[in-house]
C-alpha cells in the first residue's frame, strides 16, 4: 500500500474511531465533538504514522505513541474543557483502542 494512501486510511479510521470514545465520555455537542476529533487527530496522527511507518524499532513506537497522548491531553483539556484526569483517560483510551482496532484493521486490508 502507498504510504500516504495508508496514511490517510489510518487518520479517517483514527478520527471515527476517537470521536466514538469522546462521544462515551463526553454524551453531548457531537457535532463540535467530531471536530475536535479532526483537528486533534490531523494534528497528531499523520506525523505519527509517518514516523512509526519508518520507524522499525518496537521501543520507539512506544515513545511516539506516548507523546501522541501527552500532546493529545493538552488539546483534549482545552477543546472538550475537562478536568486534566478527564483528559488523560480520555487520549489513553482512545489512543488505545484506535491503535488495536486500527492495527487489525489494516492488517486485514494489507
């Protein structure tokens, strides 16, 4: 697969798939909820993808992917106004199942 073909599969599956976690936590303006979800992610996810399609060392993924919740709490706490514990179970658990369920989603399609 292309790599900015795959990169632009894994941002609109990343943006689906967060903005369902902000809609379990938050349960209101879904509309400004899936905007916040394209901004972040547009933000975070191709560079993270980029790196990580390079990338081959399991350990450095590791570290991206934790930088990618780090920056993500920040925009998380401002743009959906949450508590700073709100916002990091918030990018931890969307972080999480984006990157399984996007994973295995990928896997089947390569």
């Amino acid at each position: 697969m292309n790599d900015y073909l795959f990169v632009l599969l894994a941002l609109i599956l990343t943006i689906i798939i967060e903005f369902i976690v902000y809609s379990i936590f938050i349960k209101k303006n879904y509309g400004k909820l899936f905007l916040y979800s394209v901004l972040i992610n547009g933000f975070t996810n191709p560079l993270a993808n980029l790196i990580s399609t390079y990338t081959k060392i399991p350990t450095a993924l590791l570290i991206l992917e934790f930088f990618v919740i780090v920056v993500e709490v920040f925009f998380i706490k401002s743009l959906l106004e949450v508590k700073y514990w709100k916002a990091i179970l918030i990018s931890i658990v969307a972080n999480i199942i984006s990157w399984i369920l996007g994973y295995l989603i990928l896997i089947y399609l390569l």
